[in-house]
C-alpha cells in the first residue's frame, strides 16, 4: 500500500475486456445497453475516474451477468490481485 499523509491507499483495477469479449459484446454495445457513458466506462478501465457509484457496478454486473470480483481487482502493497481469484 501507498501512504498519502498517513492514509492507506488500495489501487483498484477495472478490466472490462475479458467478460464482453466472451459473450460477444463490445465496448460501444455494453455503453449502450447499461447507458453508462463510453468515456465514462473507458475512465474505469484505465484509472482515471475519481469515483464509481454502486447504480454503475449493477447495470454492468447485470449486462454481463457475472459478480463485481469477475472484473473489479485490488492490488494490496504494490501486487496485482489474481484475476478471477475469489475469497475463501
């Protein structure tokens, strides 16, 4: 973890590559049919957004039918997350 005066900081990865890319859906047709801005899904993606709202993670949890820890990822001290890997 990163310290920022004194504040622990977790950096949180988006990839929304992998589970559109299997069910046939681009990037365009998931902004459209979750109507999340294509800037906005772009901002998650490459760490630019300052803020996500839970409305935003259940329109793409339910578009893509899968759980938020099939493309939501915490790296802990410097160490990317596994991808896909689930808490026991």
């Amino acid at each position: 973890m990163r310290s920022c005066s004194g504040m622990n900081i977790l950096m949180i990865e988006f990839n929304l590559d992998d589970i559109p890319a299997k069910r046939g859906i681009t990037k365009y047709r998931l902004a459209r049919d979750t109507n999340i801005a294509h800037t906005r899904l772009w901002k998650l993606e490459t760490g630019k957004a300052q803020r996500v709202g839970f409305d935003v993670l259940e329109k793409l949890c339910v578009r893509l039918d899968c759980e938020l820890i099939d493309f939501l990822f915490v790296h802990r001290e410097g160490k990317p997350a596994k991808k896909g890997a689930r808490a026991k």
